[in-house]
C-alpha cells in the first residue's frame, strides 16, 4: 500500500535507520543523503519518509510531501553551494528511465556543468 514502508524496499530501509547512509539532511517527511555513485560533486537524493513507487504517485496523493521534496531539494543545493550556479533536479519514472529503487526521490546533481540534454 502507498505511503506504508515496504520491507523490501532499500530506501525505506534508509528511512527506518537500517541501512547506512550519508545523510545531509532530514526533516519531518523527507530524508536527504549522498548518492553512493555520484554522477556529479553533489549527488544527493531526497526522498520522502513515506513510501511511494514513484514522483508522479507521489504527487497525485501527497502533493504536499511532493512539495516538500523539491524544497528540501533546494536547501541542499544552498547547503552545498551549487545554488548559484546551477544545479539539476532528476526524477526518474520507470525501469525505462533508469530508475532502480522503486521508493519516489530526487537526484539532486551540481558542481560541474550539466549538459543538456541528459542520458
């Protein structure tokens, strides 16, 4: 079910103190840590506490936790310094799309130029 940890999955696992992470910041419904193959200087994911299969789930039933994600997105490209010159903010949706954890999050990518487009 949508929003409850599923015990399969390794970012509920974060989440739930489990499994180790780097963990840059955390509020009441997000948890923020250093992605473990960054793809730039900053690679941090946020996700939500709550467990949903992907952005666009999340947002359909808790678009204030969707909320949430995108601004603790931005307090971490401002924790990291990339705010000013740029960063990215990914959601992949789907196998297709590279997405391999099946938990919603949000790659936050900085620190060096990003090309367009990705992939």
């Amino acid at each position: 079910m949508a929003g409850e940890p599923q015990a399969d999955c390794l970012f509920c696992k974060i989440v739930a103190g489990d499994v180790p992470a780097t963990v840059v910041r955390e509020s009441a419904t997000t948890v923020a840590f250093r992605d473990i193959n960054p793809q730039a200087p900053t690679h941090v994911l946020v996700i939500p506490r709550a467990h949903y299969p992907d952005a666009a789930t999340l947002a359909a039933e808790q678009p204030e936790i969707a909320a949430d994600v995108l601004r603790e997105a931005g307090a971490v490209a401002a924790g990291d310094k990339i705010d000013a010159g740029g960063y990215r903010v990914v959601f992949n949706t789907g196998s297709g799309a590279g997405q391999t954890v099946f938990h919603a999050h949000a790659h936050v990518l900085g620190g060096r130029g990003l090309n367009w487009p990705p992939g």
